[in-house]
C-alpha cells in the first residue's frame, strides 16, 4: 500500500489479485518436493530437514493413509510419528505406537475430529492426565458434553475458547459450564503444546488458544515459488506442520474485522471475544498501553511487534521503563534514546556497551542542547547521533563546535535545515579535507532503518489522507522493510504503510462508506472538491453541512472534467 494518492482519484478498484511471497526457490526440485508431501501426492525420500518433515506432517493430518509406511522406519523423526498416531485418531482408529508422551500427539481434532466412541477407547489406554484434557479440548470441537462431564475436569479457557469457536450442536453447552465457573484455570498450554502440571487459577479467555478456525485462516502459504528459508514457525503450532498450504490468502492480507477494530477504542472485556488479537497486541505495544500489552502479549513476538514496541518506547517514559525491566537488552538502546530526550544520562558509563547507544536521539523530542554536548563528551563515538539532533534543533554554534564528519545522515539533517550554514559548514570542510572519506561512510546502514523503521516513517510519512475500506496488517505498515521484503520478495513501496491508515479508519464516522468495488477513497480529494458534490452524495461524502451550490451548478467541475468520483471527475 503506498503512501501516496493519485490527486485526480477519490476512489480505487482493487487490483486483480493480492499476491503472497514471490521469492524464487533456491532448488526447484526441493520446492516441488515439499508441495508435493504438503498435498500428500509422495513422501521425500529425504527427511534430514526440519522444513521437509513440516511439509510431510501437514500432507500426513490431511490426507488420510498418507505417509503410513514411514511408521516401520526406525529412525523416524518423532515429530513424524505424532503426526501418525494424530492422523489415525482422527480417521477412528487407536494408534498401536504410542506408548510414550514423545510418541503421544497433542492436537487430534484437526483437521477431522474422532467420534466419541474412539476418544472413549482413548481414555482406557491410560495415558495420563494430559491425555483426559486433550479428549475434553477435543469434545469442546466436536460437541460431546457427555462425555465431556464425565471426564470431570478443572474448568480450562483452553477448552472454552475451542467450545465457543465450534458450530457443533454441543460445544454451547460446553462452553456455558466452563465460562458460569466462579474460577477457571489455564491447563492446557498451547504455546508449548502441553498440559500443566500445576494449573493456573483465576484465568480469564484470553485469545491464546489455537482454535480449529484460527488454523484454518491462519495459513502460512508455500506456493513453491518461495524459498522455504524465508518461512518461519508461527508462535502458535500445535499441529506442528506450520499450519503449511499452497494455497489461500496469507494471515497478513485477510482484513481485520470490524469487531477486533472496535476494540482498539473500548476497554477490554474480561473475556476476550474470539478475535485474532495479533492487532490488539500491535497497537498496545505502538500506544505505550502497559496494561494492555502485558495482558495480550504472547509468549514470544509475532511479526512487526518489536517495531510496535520501539515506537511505544520512543514515545511513552513509562512503557520505555516497563519495557528496560521486563524486556532483553535489545531493546536498551531505544530505552536509552528516551531516557535522553528526557535530558537523563544516568545509564551512561563507561560500562555501557556501544550495542546499546541509541541511533535517533531527536524524535519525537529534542533534548537540552548540553544534553547532547554532554553525552558526546562521555562517549565520543557518538558524534554522528548528536550532529544529527544538534542539526534538527537548529543549534548552529554547537554543530560547528563539534566539527563533526559530513557523513550521510549528518549531511541528510543539516540539507534539511532552513539555516544554510549548516550545509554550507560542510561543504567547506570537505573541500578542506586532503584526503577524501571512504564512500562506505556516506552509505546508509540498512540495519539501521530496519530496527527504527517505526520511527523513521512515522516521522517521514505522515500524509494520510486514503480512507480504506478494508485493512489489513500489512496495510499497517508496522514490519521493518527490510526484513518484510527479504520475506516476502516485495517492493518497497507495497511495504511502506503506516498506523496513520489505521488512525484514520477508526476516526472516521461510519456513514462515510467506501464502495465495494473500490479498495479507498481519499479525502483530500473529497475535501476539495466538496462544492461540486451533488446533494445526494453529499452525506455519503461526509461533506456535511451542505455547502453552498456553487454558481456553475454540480454539472461540471471546477478544473472542466466530467466523470464521476471513482474516475476522477464529478458526481
């Protein structure tokens, strides 16, 4: 999505597809392979990498006799023989090989969920107390509240979350007997694919379930134009295939829905409603929410978070203080940037790694001048950093009293100061420098951009005038480009979004409707050509109040173009 209109549209129809990764495969013959044992066509002859024994666990749950003759190999992946052992629960039968909890699969309800009489046969086999939740988590799928009351078990979210997502004809009444609970507990653990020992009480639904519809929508497309390199295990498997397929609309592209949407503007309700709160997580992290992000985060980031979470430390003192005793030190450089733009040094010593120097020390706030003389006094190397913020906050006699290098970022700030001396002190240094600097100075760090993207666009880009009817979380921008694009194989500008399409989605009034066949408008577009709008768009428009008729009437706008709004002319 870029983050520019067309100044003669208000309106553009969508493209003809939204594509996925493009990512040419390294070796050809592997990516037919893996789309082959994904599709359950033939089991690879070689199963020494973990991405092809994902490709042979997705063919194996999907296609039911698929793979059966690997069960007689002995040094068969166990991740392989889960998948076995699921794949026949599933198709009603009970597994001869799983004597073991390493032989044991955790989910056996997808994607087909056994009959009650096959998880009764289950349960004389004896296999723990983890495989009494496991049946009950799969009678939440499948609507068995019989069977589900005899197992006699601590109320879990898990299961409730699994009982609500069901369209089973019993899963209500699962659900209902979970939720009524005056305290229910988190058993089952579907981050680690296990069944605690010790259950948490007091726990609340909370979206960290990995429910059958989320693996359904949830997929990470293998197309086999992708090389398998650029994949990565998503936070939630309990399949253990990475929910791998060739076809379908990548997680990212699916629209947010307007019920996940709302909750970004209301407070949280106790029980989360089933909404993939991926979204949630992201805007609580870029908002500085302590409260929110600490109740929503997952055991580990999902894609974009950490930008999310750089942004909100740059902006918010007290999320940068919560996140500098809670989070790794990666992140102590951009805790370190706030703190200095709060005029505070106390964490510069001369122990402080340079790992932890922060590279933008000017947004969204300047520091006291001496401030920034101060820190370059204790460390030196970090004169590129305070030649910059020295330039950005107009401090001529300073800037030249550092004499700093004219490296590329220090020439970007000061060419951008309205005070010529700034560049004009740089031009005569380097015409007075003997030797010239090495080119490799004046180039940008990509890893720069990639770890401040968040803050660099936002401060770059802040021109958000397309209302979209749909968004999405790729249309948010909030992954660093860098490593979006090594992903996904994409331009750069199809990855440059920003939060502002967000922010100005949830501002805008509902009566102003975007058509379906047009992927947005732009208001600036609407805005100007407010006078020429006919009184029966006007509403739509949200050009309201009316404005005065102009003197030419609606039948021709001011710039002479006839046509209507979505072409670029009038209404």
């Amino acid at each position: 999505m870029e983050n520019s209109s067309p100044s003669s549209t208000i309106y553009s129809s969508p493209p003809s597809s939204r594509t996925g990764p493009v990512m040419a495969e390294t070796d050809p013959e592997t990516a037919s392979l893996h789309r082959a044992a994904i599709l359950g066509e033939s089991v690879p002859g070689d199963l020494s990498s973990d991405f092809t024994i994902r490709c042979t666990i997705r063919g194996i749950r999907h296609h039911d006799g698929f793979g059966a003759e690997l069960m007689e190999h002995q040094q068969l992946p166990l991740s392989i023989k889960r998948a076995l052992n699921a794949r026949a629960i599933m198709g009603n039968r009970i597994p001869t090989a799983m004597d073991t909890p390493e032989q044991t699969p955790y989910c056996f309800w997808y994607p087909d969920i056994p009959s009650e009489d096959t998880l009764r046969q289950l349960l004389r086999h004896d296999l723990g107390k983890s495989m009494v939740y496991q049946v009950g988590r799969a009678c939440a799928a499948g609507g068995y509240p019989t069977l589900y009351k005899e197992l006699n078990l601590l109320p879990d979210v898990s299961i409730a979350e699994e009982a609500r997502d069901s369209t089973a004809s019993g899963s209500k009444e699962i659900y209902d007997s979970i939720v009524q609970e005056p305290c229910r507990y988190a058993v089952m653990d579907d981050y680690s694919r296990t069944v605690r020992g010790t259950p948490i009480p007091m726990a609340f639904l909370n979206g960290n379930t990995c429910t059958r519809s989320t693996l359904s929508r949830k997929k990470v497309i293998y197309n086999g134009s992708i090389d398998s390199s650029y994949l990565s295990e998503p936070v939630l498997d309990i399949t253990e295939d990475w929910n791998l397929d060739v076809d379908g609309v990548p997680v990212n592209l699916q629209p947010i829905s307007q019920e996940t949407l709302g909750l970004l503007y209301s407070p949280l309700p106790l029980d989360l409603p089933n909404v993939d709160k991926d979204v949630l997580i992201l805007m609580a992290a870029w908002s500085g929410n302590i409260d929110r992000y600490t109740r929503l985060r997952r055991e580990r980031m999902i894609p974009g978070e950490r930008e999310c979470v750089i942004r909100g430390i740059y902006h918010h003192t007290f999320f940068a203080k919560w996140c500098h005793l809670n989070l790794d030190s990666t992140f102590y450089k951009h805790v370190h940037a706030r703190f200095l733009m709060n005029n505070d040094l106390s964490w510069v010593t001369d122990l402080t790694p340079d790992d932890q120097l922060p590279e933008i020390i000017w947004h969204p706030n300047l520091a006291s001048v001496v401030t920034y003389q101060e820190l370059h006094r204790r460390k030196p190397i970090m004169e590129e950093q305070v030649a910059v913020a020295l330039a950005k906050g107009g401090w001529f006699w300073q800037f030249s009293k550092l004499n700093p290098a004219p490296t590329d970022r220090v020439w970007e700030a000061a060419s951008g100061c309205s005070d010529r001396r700034f560049a004009e002190f740089l031009d005569k240094k380097e015409s007075e420098m003997q030797v010239p600097m090495d080119p490799e100075d004046f180039q940008r760090d990509n890893s720069l951009d990639g770890e401040t993207y968040v803050i660099s666009s936002e401060y770059l880009f802040q021109d958000h005038s397309l209302l979209y009817r749909e968004l999405s979380l790729h249309d948010l921008g909030v992954e660093s480009p860098f490593e979006q694009l090594e992903r996904e194989g994409k331009g750069l500008s199809s990855a440059i979004g920003t939060i502002g399409f967000l922010l100005l989605h949830v501002s805008v009034t509902p009566r102003i409707q975007v058509p379906q066949d047009c992927v947005y408008m732009d208001l600036v577009t609407v805005y100007r050509r407010g006078p020429y709008v006919s009184p029966e768009d006007r509403k739509r428009l949200g050009c309201w109040p009316d404005p005065h008729r102009p003197p030419g009437g609606y039948r021709r706008l001011g710039n002479g173009h006839e046509g209507t709004f979505a072409e670029g002319g009038r209404t």
